[in-house]
C-alpha cells in the first residue's frame, strides 16, 4: 500500500494514512508526505492482508494528523478513504450528531463513515448496502474505499465523479484513484462507472452493481503501462525527465497518424464516427484547465489560421456555470492531461448536453473525460508524474495541430503545397525539439542570475502570447514567484508601470512577421531600465545591444515555434526553482489532477 501510494503521491501530498485489518482495525496517519507516515508506522504491528490507504490534497480542514484520512466510525470499527466533495456534509453531519455521533475532525469525509455506521446500526445491513444506502442519502462527488471490522475480508467502494480502477491480480485485488500503482500488480482493470459501487473480496470475488442495487458485469480492461515510465529513469526529477521526453513524446503523438503506413497523411481514426460532425462544424469551443488551456490557446490560433472557422478557448470552471450558448453543430474539445478534472469535466458534459460534438483530448488511457467524450484522441506523452505539465502540453498542442491539419486536408482549406509544406515542417519537430534542448546549460545560467527576483514579466506575440502565459505558469507553480504573462504589445496598457531595474522580462522573440514590433518592445523596456531575457532565433543578432541575456533556439515556421518556444521557459522555472530549494516534482498547494470543484 505504501508503495501503491507512492505512485499516487503526484495527486496530492500534504498528509496520509492507512488503515489495516488483522483482527482488528489499526488506522495510522500522518500529516506530510508518505515518508512521514513510513518513519511513524516504524516498529508498530502492520502486519495485515486487507487495507485501504490515502494521500490527501486538502479540501476542507488544514493539512493535519486529524483530517487525514482514513477517517473512523464512532465505534473505531469501520475506516474510510475519500476522494471529492461531500456538499450536503454539515447537513449530514447536524442530524447524525442528534443521535449521538461526535465528530473529531473538521473534514467533509468523516460524515461518510459515521453515515456507514449509522445505517449498518440501524437497518442492520451489511457493509455493501449501506455503503450503497448512503451513497444515496450523500450529495456531491466521491470515490469511497471502506473496510469494517465485522466483514474483515472485504473493501466495499464507490464511485461519482472521482476516478476509481480496480485491479484483478493473481490471487489479489486491488482499488486505486488512477491505474499507475496497479501497474506493477495486474494488467487487467475495471473502470468503475459513475453511481456504481463495488466489493473486493479476499477469496478474490468482485461484485459490482448499481447504487440502486442492480447486478453489473465487470467490464475488464488491459492496462498498457510501462513501469519504467513510471520512474525517473536516472533523472534527478519527473519534471526533467519529462521535458528531456518532449521529442519521442511528440514523435509518438505523430505516429501513424501524420503519416499513416498505408502512405495516407493525417489519418485521425479515432474521430472517424465523428467525421461529419468534424468536418460541418459551424463553431469549435476548447474546454480546458491550467496548462491545458494555454495549449488550447495554441489551438485556437491553428484553427482559425487553417480553418477560417470561429474557436472560442474556456475556462472549463467558468464554462460549466455561466450557462453557456450550444449549436447542435459545435465541436467542443475537452483538452485534460489526466482527463480526470473536475471542472473540465463538468464543462464536458454541459456542453453534451446541449447537444455539441465532444471530442476528448486526453493523455491518460481510459480516464473518465475520454469515456465520456463521442470520440477522442489519446496525446500518447507516456505518464506524467511531474506536477508541472511539460511533454503533455507539447503533445496536446501537436494533436490539435494534427486535429486541424486533417480538417484543412478534407475541407481542401489550404493548398497541395502548403499543405505537404506544413506535414513535412510538421514531421521535423520533434528534431527541432531536441535541438532545443541543448539550451539546459545556457538557461542555468541565467536561473542563477534571476533567481531572487520577487516578480517576472513575460511577453509573447502571436504563437508567443499563450506561450509567455505558459512560461510565467510555470514559474508560479514551481518557484512561488509571481510572474505573469502579457501580449508584448499589450505591455504599454498597464504592466509596463512595473519596470524597473528589478524586474526581469522574458520577451519571446523567434523570428517572424511580427518582429520588429517585438523589437520596440524590447526598446520601451529598456528605456525603463528593465532587465530583458530574450528568447530568439540562432543566429538572430537584433536583440544583441538591447537584451541583457540571450537564448537562442533553432528556426521554425512561425505555426510551429511554441514546440522549441516552450523549452528554455520549462527549463527557467525548473533551474529557479531548483536553487531556491523548491520541490519541482511536487510544488506545494497543487495537485497532479484536481477531483474536486
Ligand atoms: C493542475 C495541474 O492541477 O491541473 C496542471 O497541476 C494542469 O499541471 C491542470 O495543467 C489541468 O489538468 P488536466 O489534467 O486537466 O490537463
């Protein structure tokens, strides 16, 4: 279990716990990281064969001994783990306390487990049907994993709205939020559907039903997951790792799919029942979350460019609530790294219901998202485990392009040539990408110098806009200095009021048809006494009297510049961070994928 949590550390990291049955229930938990937890079980009795474990990404109740979970029953005889929401909680938790439930912790979860209890006390049912029961009586999002004294060979669980994979190994069996731990164990899964629960059992039954008690048949998947892409491989860190992946990354994206082996170009077999609706869509909407948003910003810009048709970028959690306008005839994309986001999924489904196409783009094989989704198309990075998205963000924007480029081919929207042009360029990218990653040492550098600046600017034009936006999230999430990301020209409304000599201004500035306007940028800047780190082509000596430091990076059509863009900004706030003692791979507050609203 400790090792399962390992590989779901990335999903949240400020406490953990276990709890154990042998006899009896022996629940440990421990605020901080799952080697807290490992130094405090020390020397106790751990000795079990059925447990359930959590690592926690608070929701409500500071990171603490007490709100970790597993959370127990009044009678310390059942013990549950909990991923989501429990909206109605305070509800559930006045009328429990009426009949004499006290309450230890300030989490939502532990009402769940007394509810459990309740209901076993009351109605006299078994673990499965009241789990089952107040499943019913719980409003908001869950995954449970519960186990009880009285039944010491069975772990009940279910699910709404958060993910949960069951593992069926040899002679075990196994629950989890994600199929990365199960990897190592099994290569057959059950995705649990929303309103549906479950028992593993230890002479290795499985029953799945409805929250309403209808009998389910297990659909069983295979996992392909290699375990070695699942560790850091020689790196000193996932996020490293992950950017030096970048170019097999994109490769991988590409395959078969640029060119497919039948010689055809921009073969999209997984939008194919979608086709029609792909190719008469009046509108395109992209529906996205953190660094999957600034990747659909990326998306906009080639659609309109090669398709000339209106694309609308949302913030998924904006989206879901602000009762949106939907044509039958729009293709909404739900762009998700780990297509497990709460808002993006939301989002989705709203848009489903007013009768759009939905089109996942995803990266985690079988995620909710992407069976939610009419049609999808898998990004194919390979596990991301740094919390910071680096090779996920490069593929979803080569997928889209790819998404973009068939549409271009079928509508006849662009030439022959340009079309063989942009497919040729398109195929050399990954080249590029590895090229660019010979910046590393020359970005140190300029880490080293910038790394105590309290604020950074960063600016981009065109395909450099979402870039600068990515560059300054970056930053932010992994250094915790502010940063923030500007359109170049839109510098001199507002944001050029903070500089100074102590401000550090990145300007992307890859050679284009909007140079020089990057160049009297730059100039203002200096004018201001601003410390300017320009990002330009090899070669390109404009900014040499203006820039304070220079990285250069190898020469693109400007549709393809994010993908080499990209690099000595992920690099920036990887070394930043570094020497300021951060953790890269788990930055403090976030979360890998968030379950919750
Ligand atoms: C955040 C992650 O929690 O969610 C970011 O820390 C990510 O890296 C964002 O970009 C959106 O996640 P996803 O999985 O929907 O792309």
């Amino acid at each position: 279990m400790i090792d399962g949590l390992r590989y779901l550390e990335y999903r949240g990291y400020d406490s953990a716990g276990v709890a154990l049955l042998n006899g009896g229930l022996k629940v440990y938990k421990r605020v901080g990281r799952i080697s807290e937890l490992e130094k405090f079980v020390e020397g106790k009795d751990t000795d079990a064969t059925v447990g359930i474990g959590h690592t926690r990404w608070a929701t409500h109740g500071a990171p603490s001994d007490i709100n970790a979970h597993p959370h127990v029953s009044e009678g310390n005889d059942i013990a549950l783990v909990h991923n989501g929401i429990i909206e109605n909680y305070e509800e559930l938790r006045n009328i429990l306390k009426k009949s004499g439930h006290i309450f230890v912790s300030e989490t939502d979860t532990e009402v769940a487990v007394h509810l459990v209890e309740d209901i076993m006390k009351k109605d006299g049912v078994k673990l499965l049907d009241a789990v089952r029961e107040a499943a019913l009586r719980i409003k908001g999002t869950y995954a449970f994993a519960v186990v009880s004294k009285s039944e010491p060979g069975i772990i009940v669980v279910a699910r709404k709205g958060s993910p949960l994979v069951i593992g069926i190994g040899e002679g075990e069996l196994f629950v989890a939020s994600d199929p990365y731990p199960l990897a190592k164990h099994t290569k057959k899964v059950v995705y649990l559907e929303d309103g549906e629960v479950a028992s593993i059992s230890i002479d290795g039954k499985l029953d799945v039903r409805t929250i309403t008690n209808e009998l389910k048949t297990p659909n069983i998947k295979t996992l392909d997951i290699e375990i070695a892409a699942l560790e850091k491989s020689g790196y000193d860190h996932f996020m490293q790792k992950e950017i030096y992946e970048e170019p097999r990354a994109v490769e991988d994206s590409l395959r078969g799919r640029l060119y497919s082996v039948d010689g055809n170009v921009l073969n999209l077999g997984g939008l194919m029942e979608k086709e029609n609706e792909l190719l008469n869509a009046k509108r395109f909407i992209f529906l996205a979350c953190g660094t999957s948003w600034h990747a659909s910003l990326i998306g906009k810009r080639v659609f309109e460019e090669l398709l000339r048709i209106p694309t609308e970028v949302e913030y998924a959690s904006e989206f879901r609530y602000k009762n949106p306008i939907i044509y039958k005839d729009d293709v909404v994309f739900a762009v998700s790294q780990s297509g497990e986001t709460a808002d993006t999924l939301a989002a989705l489904q709203v848009a489903k219901a007013g009768g759009a196409t939905i089109v996942g783009i995803c990266n985690v094989v079988g995620s909710t998202i992407a069976r939610e989704a009419h049609v999808g198309l898998y990004t194919h990075a390979g596990p991301e485990i740094g919390v910071a998205s680096t090779k996920a963000f490069v593929t979803q924007i080569s997928t889209m392009m790819l998404v973009a480029l068939h549409i271009a081919q079928q509508k006849k929207l662009v030439s022959e040539d340009r079309l063989h042009a942009l497919i040729k360029d398109f195929s050399e990218v990954p080249e590029k990408i590895k090229e660019t990653l010979k910046v590393a040492e020359r970005v140190k550098e300029v880490a080293e110098k910038y790394k105590n600046a309290k604020d950074f600017l960063y600016l981009g034009r065109g395909y450099g806009f979402p870039i600068a936006l990515e560059g300054a999230l970056k930053l932010k999430e992994l250094s915790y200095i502010h940063s923030e990301g500007y359109p170049a020209a839109e510098m001199k409304h507002g944001p050029i009021a903070l500089i100074d000599e102590n401000l550090p201004v990145v300007v992307l500035a890859p050679r284009g048809h909007l140079s020089e306007k990057i160049l009297s940028t730059a100039e203002e800047i200096k004018a201001r006494k601003g410390k300017i780190i320009a990002v330009v082509t090899e070669g390109d000596t404009s900014f040499k009297d203006i820039a304070d430091d220079i990285i250069e990076i190898p020469a693109t059509e400007e549709i393809f510049s994010p993908f080499t863009l990209v690099i000595p900004l992920q690099f920036l706030a990887y070394y930043i961070s570094l020497s300021l003692g951060r953790d890269v791979d788990k930055p403090r507050n976030l979360a890998k994928s968030v379950t919750v609203e």
